[in-house]
C-alpha cells in the first residue's frame, strides 16, 4: 500500500512527538511512525527543562502538562563526605517555571500525542518500523518517502520531508548515508530503580554523591528514587565480576538515606545498562531528508538535556520549515537552515558536558580523594557566576519559542 503526506516523522520520540504537534497545528499534513507499539520506556529520563515548559506554555499546555502529578527539581547538590555544594540552582532562574519538571516519559509523550490527535492532519501509526528510504531514482538522491512495516506487511509512504527522529541508533540516518562523529565519553551507566517511600514526598536526595572512586546521580521520580551508578567506560565487566553485593553495598554507602531498600536489587536484570556516547553528526540534511535530536546529535547523561535538545531541534524545524511544507517548496536550503539555528547551542552545551565530565565526573571516579575543582567551587560561590550552571542546563543559548500560532484544523 502506498500513500502521501507533507512530512513524514520517523521515530516518537520527544522530538518526534513535539515536531508532529507543531507541524499538525500550523495545518501540515504530518505522519508519525513510531516502532513500539506504545511510549511505555523504562529509563529514557523524565527530565522537562524550564525552556520546554515555556515554549509549552506559549500553546497553552504547560499548565495542563504540570497538572499531572510529577516531580520538581529545584536544586542539583554534590555531596563528598560531609560537605555538600549547589552546583545549579535553578529556582533563581527568571522564569514561570523555576524548575526542572520529573514527568514520566511515557507520560509526556502520550500527552503530546493525544494534542496532536486533535488536528485532523495528524496521523500516528504506531508498531511501525521504517526499513527503507524511498530515493529518487534519477540521481539527485533525493529522499521521497519511506518504507515501512508493521503487523500488517509492508507499505510505502511518500512525503515531501522525511525526518530521523528515530534516535541515538538511528536507521535513517544510516540510510541516508550520514555520517557521525563520536566526542570522548568516558563513562558508563547502570540504571537502578529503589522504591520511594510515602512519607518521603518532601525529601530531596536529588543530586550526584561521590565517593571512594564512586559517583552516583539520584533523581526523583513520584513514587521511586532512580540511581544512576557512574562506572569508567568498558568496566562493567569489573562490577559484575565484583558481584552484585558489592554493588548494593556501594550504593548503600553513597546513598546512606537509602541502605534500607538496596537488597530491592536482587538480579542483574534489575539494573539498565547505557553505555554512554556524545557524537554529532556533521551534515543534518541532504534533499527530502532531515536529521534532529538524537539522531542528529547523541547527547552525554551529563545535565540530562537529551530530551530538551530534541524538543529544541522540533521547534526549530516546525518554526523555519511549516510554511515551506504548507507551499510545497522545502529546499535543502531550508533544512540546512535548521541545523545552522541549532548548531551552535548544541556544540555549546556538548562542550559544557566534556567539561563537567573532565572537572567533576573523571575526578569522582579515578579512585583518589575527591575534590572538587576551584572552578566548579568559584562557579557555586561568586554571586555572578552562580547562576549559571543553571541559566546553560534550564535554558541553554538560544531556547526555542514556538511561532506557532495559527492552529490548524480540527476534526
Ligand atoms: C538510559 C537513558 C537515560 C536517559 N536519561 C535522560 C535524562 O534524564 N534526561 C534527558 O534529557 N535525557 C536523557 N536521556 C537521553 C534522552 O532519552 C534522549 O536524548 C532523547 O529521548 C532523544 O529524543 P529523540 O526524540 O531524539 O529520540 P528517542 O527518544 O530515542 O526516540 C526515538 C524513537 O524512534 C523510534 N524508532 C527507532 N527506530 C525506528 C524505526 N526504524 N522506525 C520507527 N521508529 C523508530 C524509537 O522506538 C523511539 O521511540 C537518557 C537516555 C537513556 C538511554
């Protein structure tokens, strides 16, 4: 079976997500594939970043977003021993949302997918994996469309705009032929989850612990605290051989506050393993096809802004390239546009994360006592500089604000 749409969205993703909202709205015929038959993803991160909620905000679905329970991250603290540094704060930013928001991403995005369903150019097909680009024939390479499959055979579908938004593995982006460019990531990550008790609502364990050549960053999620035990890049060999007691015992004495539930990790299939990557891709684009988010640029854990950085690139592309779709004139000036406007935020905030990693993350785990850097103590001390760890993790250079403001047709 082969039918047409303007743009074609391969992957339902955060940027994915947001991308088919904003195009439905402006009235662009959009079409989002997604693999999975459902958003349900253990261990994406939930992370909702201050510049997000504005831009919602602007469609007038931040309020109704923060009306489902969710956590609030106000504060991102180092403990080493006894001594405990803010190294963002992000209630002084100047902001209606002074907070980084914990919303379950299955969450979020079934949230963003049911607005989209209210445009009745929006069309979501989920349990549908692209296997193949649809390129024109006569040698300009031009992408057409994509092919794809799901529980009913094959089909095409042919679009004026193809966007890889399918993520850090990224099967269009290898079919289009682009290639990436991996930075330094020296790090790994195991992914753990213990449970977060009622009466612990008010307490705040957010933050990275350091210790004994360990770190760990625990985040709040409303009803569990998810731990992100740091490892060196390629040894998860050594801490599995070390077994998983030594693991327990480890969080335990990083995360005294939660000694009581580690035994809650009784098998190795408990624990996520990431194995941690930063790349970008030089070019984004080539004619009919366009690269954004992870597909574009594989974000470190570091800061967790994976997802507002897909969410960016989404509002990006929706602003230059709606109007062009609704015309029929997209060129591959327009794309380069795109990666021209989200370029420079994304070096900058890759940049940030290499230093984060080289200052405080290799220091934490090369096994001698910690310390943290001058840098990062006069960044969390002097008045002018404090604000911004925070000001470059909640809004980066250049967030994103929607131009959306035509809606397009409802049903
Ligand atoms: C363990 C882990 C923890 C993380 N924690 C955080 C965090 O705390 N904060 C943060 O900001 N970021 C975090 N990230 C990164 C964040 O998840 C990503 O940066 C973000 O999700 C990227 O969004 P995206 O839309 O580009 O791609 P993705 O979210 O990866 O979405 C891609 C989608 O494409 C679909 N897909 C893949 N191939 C195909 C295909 N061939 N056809 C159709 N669909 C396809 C996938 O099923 C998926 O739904 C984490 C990542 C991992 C792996």
């Amino acid at each position: 079976m082969t039918d047409r749409t303007s743009c074609c969205i391969v992957g339902g993703g955060p940027g994915g997500a947001i991308l088919a909202l904003l195009l439905s709205r402006l009235g662009v015929h959009t079409v989002l594939l997604e693999a999975k038959k459902d958003f349900n993803r253990a261990f994406r991160g939930d992370t909702v970043h201050p510049s997000t909620l504005e831009m919602l905000d602007d469609l007038g679905l931040a309020t109704r977003l923060l009306d489902r329970p969710h956590g609030r991250l106000q504060r991102m603290t180092l403990r080493s021993g006894d001594t405990s540094t803010v190294l963002g704060d992000f209630s002084r930013l100047r902001t209606r949302f002074p907070f980084i928001a914990m919303i379950p991403q299955a969450e979020f995005l079934e949230f963003i997918v049911n607005e989209a369903k209210t445009y009745s150019c929006f069309d979501v097909r989920m349990g549908s994996r692209v296997t193949d680009l649809i390129i024109e024939e006569d040698g300009d390479g031009l992408v057409r469309g994509v092919r794809y499959r799901d529980d009913n055979g094959e089909h095409e579908l042919r679009a004026q705009l193809t966007v890889a938004a399918d993520g850090r593995s990224s099967h269009v982006r290898t079919l289009a032929g682009f290639e990436t460019r991996p930075n330094a990531a020296a790090m790994d990550v195991m992914w753990v989850v213990l449970p977060r008790k009622d009466d612990e609502q008010g307490i705040d364990l957010t933050g990275f612990r350091v210790g004994h050549g360990r770190l760990v960053v625990v985040l709040a999620r409303s009803t569990e605290w998810q731990l992100g035990y740091v490892i060196l890049k390629g040894s998860r060999h050594t801490v599995k051989e070390a077994g998983l007691a030594a693991l327990r015992t480890e969080v335990a004495s990083l995360v005294p506050e939660l000694a009581d539930r580690v035994h809650t990790i009784d098998a190795w299939t408990d624990i996520h393993f990431l194995s941690v990557e930063s790349s970008r891709i030089p070019t984004w684009h080539r004619p009919g096809v366009l690269a954004i988010g992870d597909a574009a640029h594989v974000m470190s854990p570091i800061a967790g802004v994976g997802i507002n950085y897909a969410i960016q690139d989404a509002v990006a592309a929706a602003n230059r390239l709606a109007e062009p779709l609704l015309a029929g004139t997209v060129s591959d000036a327009d794309l380069a546009a795109v990666q021209h406007r989200r370029e420079l935020p994304t070096r900058f905030i890759q940049r940030f994360q290499a230093i984060v990693q080289r200052l405080i993350v290799a220091r934490a785990l090369d096994g001698r006592p910690f310390r943290l850097p001058l840098a990062a103590r006069l960044v969390s001390r002097v008045p002018g500089l404090r604000n911004l760890p925070a000001r470059i993790v909640g809004w980066g250079i250049r967030p994103e604000r929607s131009c959306t403001q035509r809606a397009g047709p409802r049903p």
